[in-house]
C-alpha cells in the first residue's frame, strides 16, 4: 500500500483537501482511515501535536503516522471521495510556535553553543531542553537576537534532499537517516530538517517571548510562547498587574516597593503577635496546670482548646511539661479538622508512640514527634468518613478526649471513670 501523501507540507496554509479512503477499519467502536493524502498533521511527530477538524463533517478524533501512513480516527465510517477541513486557528497557532523554536534554537546555537535535545508543544506552552545551563541574562540575549530576525521578516524555503545530499548542507543538527528529508530554511542563515508545518516568513511568528528557565538533567528547560500566545499571555499579565494596582492604591511602577513595604510591616506585625499569642499561650498554660487528674502521683490533663493552631498547642504543651509529673492530651477542632498534641515530661517513661500509632491508624491521623512531644492532625469525628465506622465500632466515645482516654486505658490500664 502507498504511503499518505503529507499535503501539510507542500502547503501549511491548506485548510480544506479533498482526498481518497484508501481503508477504513473500525477498531473498538472507533474508525481508522488511511487517506491517499491529508492536510492532518499526525499528533506529536517531532514534537508538534495534532491538527483539529473534520472529515466529511465528522469530527477527526485523533491523527498519527503508522507505517509512512497517517491514520485519522472518526467514530463513522467514510468510503470513496472525502472532503478535509482543518482548524486554521490552531494549525497557525502550531506553525507560529514551531518556526519560533527553530529561530529560538538557532539563537541559542550561534550565541552560546547550546545544542537542542528536546522540542513539545502543548496548550499552554512551547519548550526546549538546552543541553547546556543558561542564565537569565544568556535568555535575554537569545531572545533578544531571535526576534530581530523575526522584525527583519526572513523567508523560509522548504525542499526535499536524500539523506546524502542533506548531510553535505550545513545544517543545524545531523538530520535523521532517512531516505528523503525535508529541510526547512530560514533565510539562509539556519536550516534543519523538520516534517512539521511553518509559516513562509520570519514577521509571521510575530514574537517570541520567554517565559521560564527551569533546570533539566544537566542543562535547561526552555519555557516560550509565540505569536498570539505571547500577546494574549501579555494582556492576561497586564490585566493582573493592573488589577493588582487598584488593590494596592499605586500606580503599576509601584507595585514593587509598595509589595516590599507591606512585606517589611507585615513581619513586624508578625513579630507582634507572636510575642501577645506567647504571653496568652503562658496563661493558658498555667489555667491547664490546674486542671489535671492525679493517678499514682501524675498529673494527668485531657482537655479541648478552642481554635488553636498546632503550632501554639506545641508552645502550651511544651511550657506544661518543663515541670515533673505531667501526661497530657489537648484538642482543638476547626470546623473540618483536629489538631492534637500528647506530651509527658521528662521523668516519665510512658510509650507515647504507642498512642499515637493506635491513632494515626484508627483515625487518620498524620504527624509525628519524639517520645516526649508529638503533634499530629486529623479530621474531627464527625466528619470521619462513615466506613471509617467509629461510633459502631466504640459506641460509648463521642470525642478525641474520650477516645484519648481510652487509649491510654487500653495500654496503659489508667482508669479515668474513676
């Protein structure tokens, strides 16, 4: 069977062709047809993902090139002459994106030596993996020397050489062993081999902006938007930083210093209001003091704290156990979780892992600590998800300070009912 003549890239700017079923088989309620041509670009063949629309008016669920052959899925089946149309908006889009990668990588190559060993196109963004780790200055060079080419609107050139002919060009990167390749040149200043699909002249791609750097392997990740991405992702940030603006009562040239501002204040408030939650913490700690059982000389405490974050029942913990002879359990629940600390001092020797073992497993709970402090959260009782089956399986308990008392009951046969 003859190969599926590739219409993309005689002409990219084709939207409609009409062409010959030359199969169709249905594979899981789904329809495979095999065309003698198509304007479809296969879905990620080099990196770029596929092109949207219809054959006959049936939507093309999915494009990819198996065997020299492009298989379209649809969900009918389609005999004879078929009529293709593609979406242009996405197809540009693509060719905008993929022609930018080639002038970004070009860049990157004739500046500073960073070879491309990676190339996507998703939805949001377009990347590269650099082989080499670039800076942000590198970044604004490279950006900078690849959209002058883009101002200068160079032509680009498509032709179709055998891989003989093709290694003798300079091009870019060695091409791939095959019978022919189709090179794609700019301007006569970077050719590469390359089956996607691009537009005819450099101004086309508009602009490339990068966006992030991220470090990949041993060298970078490129993050850039071309085109229409890049101004639509400019008016959503101008938008942002003008909203941002009116909160901030500034103009946009403030938002910087004003933001660095209200950071300074904000840690000195901070520090404020860790110094008043200590000294509140202390009287909370000396009133819990008071409020202890005694069994065999120990001070037990089981009490609830209302809306107390984990980290101030640490401090209250803390400031109880400097003193001999304490055990004890606080809880504080929000409206959806529970915040849990156990604590003995220094001279007592029970296991409090145990406890908390027999929690986190039971209850859901997630922490950790040593033998002395241990902190951990959990969902409050009544928001325990019903297999989870608590009150059928200890229907006497109705809070963690119960529970807690039958835990330590359990292990360490301290009874409180008495």
């Amino acid at each position: 069977m003859n190969k599926t003549d590739k219409i993309y890239q005689e002409n990219s700017y084709l939207t409609t062709l009409e062409a010959k079923v030359i199969n169709c088989t249905k594979k899981n309620n789904i329809y495979e047809l095999i065309l003698n041509k198509t304007i479809f670009y296969p879905h990620m063949a080099g990196g770029q993902p596929k092109d949207i629309g219809t054959i006959n008016g049936v939507e093309i669920l999915n494009v990819f090139e198996k065997n020299n052959k492009i298989i379209h899925e649809i969900k009918e089946p389609l005999q004879g002459n078929v009529l293709l149309s593609i979406d242009f908006t996405v197809r540009f889009d693509h060719m905008q994106q993929h022609t930018g990668q080639h002038l970004l990588s070009y860049a990157f190559d004739k500046l500073y030596n960073g070879k491309t060993v990676g190339f996507h196109i998703s939805k949001e963004y377009t990347t590269i993996d650099i082989d080499i780790n670039i800076t942000d200055t590198m970044a604004n060079e490279t950006e900078n020397f690849a959209n002058d080419i883009i101002y200068k609107n160079k032509e680009i050139t498509f032709s179709t050489l055998n891989y003989n002919d093709a290694i003798k060009r300079n091009l870019r990167k060695e091409p791939p062993k095959l019978n022919n390749l189709r090179i794609v040149n700019i301007a006569n200043i970077e050719a590469t081999a390359c089956g996607g699909t691009h537009v005819n002249a450099t101004g086309e791609v508009g602009i490339i902006k990068i966006v992030k750097l991220e470090k990949y392997k041993s060298g970078t990740r490129v993050y850039f938007l071309c085109g229409k991405r890049a101004l639509n992702d400019y008016n959503n940030k101008t938008k942002e930083l003008l909203e941002i603006s009116t909160t901030l009562t500034c103009g946009t040239e403030l938002i910087k210093d004003t933001i660095n501002k209200l950071k300074a204040e904000n840690k000195n408030y901070t520090k404020v209001i860790t110094s008043l939650s200590n000294e509140l913490n202390l009287y909370k700690a000396k009133e819990l003091k008071t409020k202890y059982v005694k069994k065999n000389n120990i001070n037990f405490i089981f009490e609830y704290l209302d809306n107390t974050n984990i980290k101030d029942l640490r401090f209250i913990c803390s400031k109880i156990i400097e003193d001999e002879n304490y055990v004890l359990v606080i809880v504080s629940e929000t409206d959806e979780n529970c915040n849990i600390v156990i604590g003995q001092s220094n001279n007592m020797s029970y296991d409090l892992r145990v406890v908390f073992e027999e929690c986190k497993n039971f209850i859901n709970a997630k922490g950790g600590g040593n033998n002395k402090l241990i902190l951990y959260m959990s969902l409050c009782l009544w928001y325990l998800d019903i297999a989870n089956d608590l009150f059928v399986k200890l229907p006497r308990f109705f809070d963690y300070v119960s529970y807690m008392k039958y835990i330590f009951y359990f292990n360490f046969s301290i009874n409180f009912s008495s």
